[in-house]
C-alpha cells in the first residue's frame, strides 16, 4: 500500500474507533452522540433552535427532536424570551459541573485517562503530526469555501 493511501486508511480508522469508543460510552450513560453534540454547543450560553440547528448542521425538526429528549431528560430548559415571546432559548438545566458528572467525555481529565500509558515524546510527536495534517486539510478546505475546484 502506498504511504498516502495507508495514511488514508489510518485517518478513517483512528476517526471510527475513536467515534466508536465515544459512543459506546455515552450509550452506557444513556446518551446518543447527537445530544452530546447540541448540550456542547450549549455550554456557551443559552441559544435558540435555529441557531443550535445552524451550529452542528442538522435540520431544524432534528435539532427539535433532540432538545425533546434532552428537556424530558432534565438536562436542557425552554426559556420564552422577556421582550419577544415568540422567540424560545434552550439552555443548560444544570451547571456545566453536574453535566460533566453524567457523561465521561465532557469530564475534566476524559483525554488523559483515553491515552493513559502514553508518554510525553509520544502525545508530542502525535500532536505535530495532527496539526501538519490539519494544516493541509485547513488549505483544501479554505481552497474549496473560495470555489475552488474539487479533486480528480
């Protein structure tokens, strides 16, 4: 195999397994990656569903059905704007420490436990490697935004 298609191949690999393991984690909590995805975009502050719905790039009844679920689970509230009624913020039920608590991947030390056994020279070495390969991905996705044409 060529190095480019092997580096292909481990990118697809290391991406699945490591979606893979999250998941697997959030299902023991009793939780779905999607509603990972909107509680993280919440943390920020209070936001509507439109907006929620144009930051993880979901349709606006998607993002509805999961801030149902996420609501009838106690985590997240609807809260009807002071001035314009018409307008409903969703926002975090609890503080973002008791957040944390329910579901490992949001705690403070998730990553270190993830790579326990892993040295310092190792997470150095892969952390260059990840942000060269970020920075070439950053040029092909900057290229395309601008209309720039696709690969062969």
């Amino acid at each position: 195999m060529k190095p480019l298609q092997r580096m292909s191949a481990q990118l697809n690999g290391m991406n699945e397994l490591y979606i893979a393991i999250i998941t697997e984690e959030l299902a023991r909590c009793g939780f779905t990656m999607p509603q990972l995805i909107v509680l993280d975009k919440l943390k920020g502050g209070p936001k509507t569903i439109g907006e929620i719905s144009q930051l993880v790039d979901l349709s606006y009844s998607t993002v509805s059905g999961i801030v149902d679920r996420l609501e009838r689970n106690g985590l997240v509230i609807r809260n009807r704007d002071d001035q314009d009624r018409r307008i409903v913020r969703v926002s975090l039920a609890d503080s973002l420490q008791s957040l944390e608590e329910k579901i490992p991947c949001m705690k403070e030390g998730y990553f270190e436990n993830l790579f326990a056994g892993m040295t310092e020279e190792e997470m150095e070495k892969c952390s260059e490697i990840l942000a060269m390969i970020t920075t070439y991905l950053q040029k092909r996705w900057d290229m395309l935004q601008k209309g720039g044409k696709s690969s062969p």
